[in-house]
C-alpha cells in the first residue's frame, strides 16, 4: 500500500462510526471473565485476540511487528478470525451428518463474495474486539481491512446474487453447500488507458488466501473426449461405457460461510483443475522439456480464467469444459456424501436439491444421468424420475443470446456420453408433447433440445426446463415474459413448473458493512432486529419528520459524499463538490443497460451550457463504473465515448463549474460497498423487458438513493413499495416496446424530430468529443441511427423531461431528505433473506437446522 493511498484510508478510518458493540457480540451476550482461561486457543475477549494475532504473525507469516508488511497484518488477523470460525464450521457439518438433513446444493459458475474479512468479523461477533485491540497497538481495523484482495469469481449480478444467496442461507440456518469454481485468475483488473478499458490478469491468488482450506484427499477425476462403447452387462441389461481419451482431477477448496449471529457455518466448495500427470519424466528425459508439462498446463487451463472469450472455437470449448469440470465435480462428491450414509438411491431427492444457478451448470442433467445410469446401473426411468425431482432452474435472461446454445459437433467431440444422453432425453421428451400436441411440428421444433440447422446445436434452457421440477425468473416482469414469450410453450406444456422469486440483496454487507453510520442510526432508533428481519426497517417511516432523526440521516449522507470525493479525487484526480447531485450508473457495461442514454444527457446539458453560459442548473456529478466483456467491441467503445466525455466537460471551464464526469475504473463489491452509500441519483434505465432483475437498484434504494428508471425488472416491484412519488419513471413499457418494433421501429425518425437529440448527436459526428475524429465514434451513431435495438433515441425525450423532474426535486432538499428515508424504509421485501424464505417453502422444501454451540469451553458464556 503506498503512502498515499495510507493516509486516505488512515483518515477514513478516524471519521468512520464503529459499529454498535451489540452487533459484534455472540447471541450469547460476552462475558469475558465468565469463560476465558490463559490458555484459551480461540477465545474471545480482547486480550485473547491480541495474543492470537501475534501468535499467527510469527508462526504463519514468519514476521513480527517490526517487519511485517500491511498484508502480514491482513493475513495475521484474518487466520486469527478463520480460526474462530473453525469450531463452529466442523461442528455444522456434523450435525447436518448425525441429522441426516435435507441439503441445498446452489450451482453457479460465479460468485463474486466481495472481501471476507469484514464481513467475517461481523457475523462471528468480533468487529469491535478486533478493533480494540488493534488500536491498543496502534494499528487501525479499517487499514488492515483494505489488503484484502477480492476475489472476482464472477462478473456481475449473477455471481453477487449468489454471494448473498449464501449468506442468507447460512443467516437463515438452512442446510446448504454452494458449488463453483476457483478460477486462478477471476475477472481481469481494468484500468483505462486513453479512455479506452484494458485488461490485465487479476492476480487474486498471488499473495496466498486465508479463508479457502484445500481438501485434496476429496479429490475427483473428470473425463473428456473419446468416445462410447455399448455392452451388455451379465444381467441381460444393455448397458454403454464411456472410453475417454484424457481425463482432469478435480480438487475441492472450501470456503466458511458464517450465518449472521447464529453458530452456523455454510461451505462453498469450489474446485480448480490439475493434470492426472502432472510431469512425464521420460519425456522430459528425452529433452522436450516443453512436452514434459504439457498435459500439466492443458488441464489447468480449465479452471485458469473466468469466462475465456468465446469468439473462438478453442474459447467456446474452454467454455463448455469449464461448465463440464465443475458440474461434473459437484455432483461425484454430492454422491458421495450422500452413499456415506445411504446403501441406495432410493431417498436421494429427498435429501439433496439442486439449484441451477443460470444455464452454465445445466450440464449437470445429462451428467446426473449419466452417474445413475452407468457407473451406478440405476434404471433410466428411476434415474429420471431422481434427475427431474432434484433439480430446479433459475432463468436470469431475457435475451436470446445469453440463452446457452452449443454446436453439437463441440459437444459431441468433447462429451460423447453426454449428447447420447441428451437425445435420448429428447427423443422421450418429444415423444410425450407430441401425444399432447398432435401435428404440431411448429411447437416441436422450438421446444427440442437440439436446434435444428445448417448447425445443429444443443439448447442448454431447453435441457433446464426439461430436467427441472421448478423453473423461476427472478422479478415479477421477467417471470411474466418468460411464461409469454422466452419459454412459452414450456409454460403452456407445464404451467405448474413456473414459479417467481425476485431477488434481493444481504442488509449485512451492503447497509450495516458498506454503510456504518447509518446501520448505526437505524439500530439507534428501532433497535437491530432489522438486520435479521429488514421489513423493521419500515419502523423508521414514523421518523420521517423527526427533526433530529433527519439532520442525522442527512449529515450521514454527506459524509459519504465526501468520503467517496476523497477516492475521486485520490484515484481519478478529479474534485468534485460533494454539494452537488452524485448521478451514479455502475454496472456491467452493455448495450441495453444504455449508459449511452445517460451519456447523450450529458452532452445535452454540454450543449445547452455551452448555448447559454448564464444557464442555471443544478450541479451534477456524473459517475459510472463497470467492466465491458473483453471480446464485446460496442460496450468498450461506450466506455471509451464516456471518458472522452468526461475530457471533454471537466477541461471546460465554462461547463465544469456546474457538471462533473467521472469513470471509477476497475468496478467490484468493495468499490461498490463505497458508492452505494454516497449516491443521490441511481440510474436504472435498461430498455424495458431486457433486465431481468437488476441487484444494484436494490442495493442503492436501501442506502436511500432515488431511483430514475424504467418500467424493467424489478424496478417496477420497487417503485410499487417505495410509491410512485419517490421513483422518477420514464420511458415505453416493454409491451410497447414490442408494438412499436412490431410497428416498425425507425430510429431516424427520431434523430429527424427532436432538435436537442439532432445536436448530441451532430457534435459527436463532428468529432466534437474526439479530437476532431470524425470516425471514431462512427460504429456507434450508426448503430443508434440505422438499428438503435435497445431504443436509445425513442426514449430520450422522456428520459430528458423526466431528469427535469429530479433537478426541481433535488433543489427542494427537504423534500429530496423525505424521498430518500421513505427509500429506504421501504425496502423491507429486498432482503435475499426473504428470497431465500421463498425459495425454500416453495422449490426446495428446506427447513432451518439450528446448530447448537458444541463446547462452551471455547465460546462466550451467557450472561
């Protein structure tokens, strides 16, 4: 950490409120005298800890105070806290053994956690020990806190759902392991170079990782290629063999995932790759010394980058084996726990349920079947029946594109078992619906699995919908046009199938962790039963005109503008007044999420200012964050038009004095645990009917931003709760955005009518904010004029009245004050608690296990 970067951080720590002392306390309430003796190995108290950290910064780390780094430090307490967690962790695994319980198996290619440390030290009672003792040494919690390198297992809302997904479970007791995969490289690091996004490894692992315990006598082997064989068995049975030409081991890496104020420890258990021969000593021997480890580097690049580009036919394939590997992985070792403790198949389904994260594991159906019927010679009807009981979809797309399709030559050249299997899934299947649907070979064409073509390929949604017993969209909207249009004729086969759970969000890491003194309002005011229950939080309506209760909520609100000004002006070198609007879209960069629409904002504010310089109009900051995928050239051209924007508004004296660009580079959870809080504005403004749920307006709402948005995802549940005069709504819905594309949709039109629309983009055309390139942003105006598939321009004047609408509202600030705590207080239903109390009762059939403290030898004693 550099000095300057130090000192940041030294002085956000000594504005930053401690968190309550009765968060950081055990259920059980400490007593320190009541229980600790001198030689307790993973006490509690503060003089216990103090020791313990030292103990892990010599023995583990191999330093002392005088030459540890900032990353010993982080190291040190973070073995210090995991060992606390150990007890707690093995002894919920055996409860979940000795009760033989019905567990939870969450499969999701990405699991983006954010930092483990602070949200450990929450959840196991210790945030304000460890602060205590750490100050007696002068050293702060805040500083040591900001070494840890997140892991980026994921890229967007996918994997951060399912981070608070397990957390949630493991807050709500329920028996549940999550299944993923430890890429060696997660998400690339992005910085921006001439406002153009670059990648660079993200080298997550290099230092070591604390809270991952390697489980290799768990080991697993994963076959690929070859081809298969049929037989029959000595039973008279016909039976097929799978001859593979190479094969992988899986190794298994579990994670703790601590409940919050309860003993429960969850596991996610993700796997990295390795070779069956890791060096072939003759020939190295020999002298190709390059041969000697190829087999070595050819499997570990499975696991060794998040999602390699695809535009490849050796990147799709990587792809494909990566889904394969984890799946594959997950379900030999759910077998395997359960035959420790079951001679037959026969309870299977109902002790294990296996929920699709996306279609990325949806593999595992054929998979599954393919253990039953072949290395376990379970019937094919009985192992359907088990296939189709356990697992359960959850669709997170409406776009066509993102619905996994796999060319069946890939797939059969690298899983030959597998597409047998699938067809004959098919075959059956097809069987059934034309009983139901004679002579409909309309019908039968779009609900195969296998897509018919010049290329045939094998539809992964078709595949999830069919081996699954539950199916659900993620928000109210996204269900509804998955039943009218995405799976239609699967929602007309088997109606019963559909169900809706909208997402939600975790109040512990993104209210109480990213938001301290505000978590600490709240509890002040209604006590801290919202953070286990967020509907209390409702409880602080009734303060809406408590004059204390508002100076406090709007003094909170203003240092976290400040706080994140510091890291502006830190790492962008760019003041901003934290007096101004922060106007905030961070996200993952693509075309239908339209930060184009509030870019073209921009350069219309530009316009009118630069028009008429004496223009009174409120003072905006602009701020936009997320990652394009490497391999998606439009989303990287936006984000290079954004920076070059920002050039262009913030030299200009005239313009800058009333409007501030800013892009934060290298967008993840910790850059979003600062944001969240600081934001006036939130943008979400995707074209209606293409976001499926969308976690971030979620997350903004809870920590009292106002929301801009369209009728999409489940912006349209939260405007409901929140109320229609504290949520700025514009733009079509998603049924007329079906017409008018019906209609015809010609975005020249548009660009022909409106005169301010006509200006943006004439001065982007001119090179206006290229240099005097007029080529630069071409692609992208002709992209707008000639197609505009996520109706840029048909919903720029809504969009551009509607931002009218906010200024006058923000220029009320006492108004903007009611609008903000009415925000928040009801955001109650967006806890992933109550997501997961919904899947739970209406997909799993999962009831909560509490875990008793083991020992209270080694635990606080109640008081």
């Amino acid at each position: 950490m550099s000095s300057d970067y130090q000192s940041v951080w030294r002085k956000r720590a000594t504005q930053h409120a401690a968190l309550p002392t009765d968060y950081q306390k055990h259920p059980h309430r400490t007593s320190e005298a009541a229980v600790q003796i001198e030689d307790d190995r993973t006490g509690m108290n503060v003089e216990t800890l103090r020791r313990a950290f030292l103990d892990n910064l010599y023995y583990i780390q191999g330093k002392d105070l005088q030459l540890a780094t900032p990353y010993d430090l982080y190291m040190a307490l973070s073995y210090t806290v995991r060992d606390r967690l150990l007890q707690r962790w093995l002894h919920t695994q055996e409860v979940y053994l000795q009760q033989d319980v019905r567990s939870v198996c969450y499969l999701s290619a990405e699991y983006l956690l954010g930092r483990q440390l602070g949200n450990a030290l929450i959840n196991v009672g210790l945030y304000e020990q460890a602060r205590a003792f750490l100050k007696e040494m002068n050293l702060d919690l805040r500083d040591l806190m900001e070494q840890e390198i997140e892991p980026g297992l994921g890229n967007g809302g996918l994997g951060r759902l399912a981070a608070c997904f397990m957390d949630s479970l493991a807050s709500l007791e329920i028996p549940a392991i999550g299944y993923g995969i430890r890429y060696e490289f997660g998400i690339f690091a992005q910085s921006i170079r001439d406002g153009w996004q670059v990648e660079q490894p993200d080298r997550w692992l290099r230092y070591g990782n604390p809270w991952e315990i390697p489980r290799p006598e768990y080991l697993v082997e994963v076959k690929f290629g070859g081809h298969t064989e049929g037989y029959i068995d000595p039973a008279g049975q016909y039976r097929v063999s799978w001859v593979n030409d190479r094969s992988v081991l899986g190794t298994p890496y579990d994670y703790p995932v601590p409940g919050y104020r309860n003993d429960t420890v969850n596991t996610l258990r993700l796997w990295s790759a390795r070779a069956t021969e890791d060096f072939n000593f003759q020939v190295f021997d020999s002298g190709d010394f390059a041969r000697a480890v190829a087999d070595k580097t050819y499997s570990e690049n499975i696991t060794k980058v998040l999602y390699p580009n695809d535009n490849t036919y050796q990147g799709r394939e990587l792809r494909l084996e990566q889904q394969y590997f984890f799946v594959s992985c997950s379900l030999q070792d759910i077998i395997r726990r359960y035959l420790s403790y079951h001679s037959d198949f026969e309870s299977f389904a109902d002790k294990v349920t296996l929920q699709i994260n996306d279609t990325h594991p949806s593999i595992g159906i054929a998979e599954l079947m393919r253990l039953l019927v072949d290395e376990y010679l379970v019937g094919w009807d009985k192992a359907w029946q088990i296939t189709r009981r356990v697992f359960a979809y959850t669709n997170h797309t409406l776009l066509s594109e993102a619905l996994e399709r796999w060319p069946v030559a890939l797939f059969g050249n690298l899983l030959p078992r597998h597409l047998e299997i699938i067809y004959e899934i098919n075959r059956r299947f097809l069987d059934e619906v034309r009983e139901r649907f004679p002579e409909d070979e309309g019908r039968i064409a779009r609900l195969s699995l296998i897509q018919e073509g010049s290329q045939k390929q094998v539809r992964m949604a078709n595949l999830a919908c069919v081996g699954s017993h539950a199916i659900n969209g993620v928000a109210q909207l996204h269900t509804e046009l998955l039943k009218k249009d995405v799976l239609a004729d699967f929602y007309a086969l088997w109606p019963e199938k559909f169900t809706n759970v909208t997402n939600g969000v975790t109040p512990r890491r993104f209210l109480l962790l990213s938001n301290p003194k505000l978590a600490l309002l709240l509890s002040e005011r209604i006590g801290q039963d919202w953070l286990k229950d967020l509907d209390q939080i409702g409880r602080i309506e009734s303060l809406v005109a408590d004059p204390a209760f508002r100076s406090a909520w709007q003094q909170i609100k203003d240092d976290n503008k400040r706080d994140l000004a510091e890291y502006i002006l830190q790492f962008n070198q760019i003041e901003v007044d934290p007096d101004s609007l922060f106007d905030i879209q961070v996200k993952r960069f693509h075309e239908y999420k339209r930060q184009l629409l509030l870019a073209f904002f921009i350069v219309t504010l530009y316009n009118r200012l630069k028009r008429q310089p004496d223009l009174e109009i409120v003072p905006r900051t602009f701020i936009f964050g997320g990652k394009s995928a490497p391999g998606y050239a439009m989303a990287k051209l936006i984000i290079k038009f954004i920076n070059s924007v920002a050039r262009v508004v913030n030299s200009d004296p005239q313009v800058s004095r009333h409007l501030k660009v800013v892009f934060l580079a290298n967008y993840n959870v910790s850059l979003a645990q600062r944001i969240y809080p600081a934001c006036d504005l939130s943008e979400q403004i995707s074209t209606a009917g293409k976001e499926a749920s969308g976690t971030s307006n979620m997350k903004f709402a809870l920590n009292g931003a106002l929301t801009i948005g369209t009728l999409d995802g489940a912006n349209i549940e939260i405007r409901e709760k929140v109320g229609p005069d504290n949520f700025f709504l514009f733009g079509l819905t998603a049924q007329q955005v079906y017409d008018l594309k019906a209609r015809g949709y010609n975005p020249r039109d548009y660009y022909d009518s409106n005169a301010e629309l006509r200006e943006v983009v004439d001065r982007i055309s001119a090179g206006g904010f290229s240099g005097g390139d007029t080529n630069l942003f071409r692609p992208l105006l002709d992209s707008l004029l000639y197609r505009d598939d996520y109706l840029v321009f048909a919903d720029y004047q809504a969009y551009i009245d509607c931002q009218e609408q906010v200024s006058q509202a923000f220029r009320d600030r006492e108004r903007w004050l009611t609008m903000s705590i009415l925000n928040s207080a009801r955001m109650g239903y967006f806890s992933s608690d109550r997501s997961i109390r919904e899947y739970s009762r209406n997909i799993w059939q999962s009831e909560p296990v509490p875990v008793e403290p083991e020992s209270p030898a080694i635990r606080p004693a109640a008081e």
